[in-house]
C-alpha cells in the first residue's frame, strides 16, 4: 500500500518491491490527507536521496529499482533516460535514436508517460524536438509545472 511522503512540500506515494522502489506518484497537494515517516530502510534511502536532489545536494541517485513492470521497450527507454546527464535535456527523438528505433519517438513519448519512477527515472529532462515541454503525467498543469521546476532546479545548479 503507498504511504504519502512529504518532501520539501512535494507530497509523493512511494512503493517498492522485494526492497527496490517500483513507483513513485505526484500527489496533488490540495489531495493530501495525511502524510507520514518511513518505516522502511529503501523507502528511507529513497526520500533522504530526493531530499538531497531537491537541496541542490545530489545528481545521481543509488536506491535500487525495480524496472519490471514495464515492456521490454519501455524499460529500454527508461535506462535510456537514467543516461541523460543531471541539467541537460534531449528529446524524444535522441532516445529513440538512442535505443536504437529512430522512428519510434511517439513511443518513447507513451514510455515517458508511463515511467513509475519520475525524478529518479528523470523524464522530465526529455523534451520536444522544438525545446518545448510537453506531457508530464498527461498534459495537466499540475505535471507541466513539476517538470518545468525540476529542469530549472537542474539548470540553476549546474551553472
């Protein structure tokens, strides 16, 4: 059952699997009943590493993922996405070249909006061949300005 985490007011639903984390959600704050602590050494791992990524103080996380829920292509996408460098973005055509399907970019773009684990599965660094953001969980808002903020927050730390 997901627990909701609070971390620097970002409120996220955290699961694993056999102690790799499987999924994180982006909970709306304005949907938060209550939040609550870790209890669990890979879930603890997990939040003190998004701590830190989120105070400028980490780039590359190290807590265990379990990739096995998607297709084989979307997990080839989504190991193409933990090759992004921290504070740079490419599009969804360079992982499609990437992995070795050039054509296959709108498929990339569905893997994209399936990743269970965003920020540390960083697809948020992947955006439009024009440089435009686009989808981030869907088209909302909501997802568009938590894209936009971490590519920022990347940015202005690797300046």
């Amino acid at each position: 059952m997901p627990l909701t985490y609070n971390i620097n007011h970002l409120f996220l639903d955290i699961e694993q699997t056999d102690q790799k984390i499987s999924h994180i959600h982006f909970i709306d704050p304005l949907d938060v009943i209550n939040t609550t602590k870790p209890t669990d050494s890979t879930i603890s791992q997990c939040l003190k590493e998004l701590q830190e990524y989120l105070s400028h103080q980490r780039e590359q996380f190290t807590v265990p993922l379990d990739l096995s829920i998607g297709t084989s292509f979307q997990q080839n996408v989504w190991r193409a996405l933990l090759d992004i460098p921290y504070g740079q973005t490419c599009s969804y055509k360079d992982i499609a070249r990437k992995i070795n399907q050039p054509k296959a970019y709108q498929a990339v773009g569905q893997a994209c909006k399936k990743n269970p684990i965003p920020i540390i599965i960083p697809c948020h660094r992947v955006i439009s061949q024009s440089g435009q953001l686009t989808g981030y969980f869907g088209t909302s808002e909501f997802g568009l300005r938590i894209k936009q903020s971490l590519i920022t927050l990347e940015k202005g730390n690797h300046e």
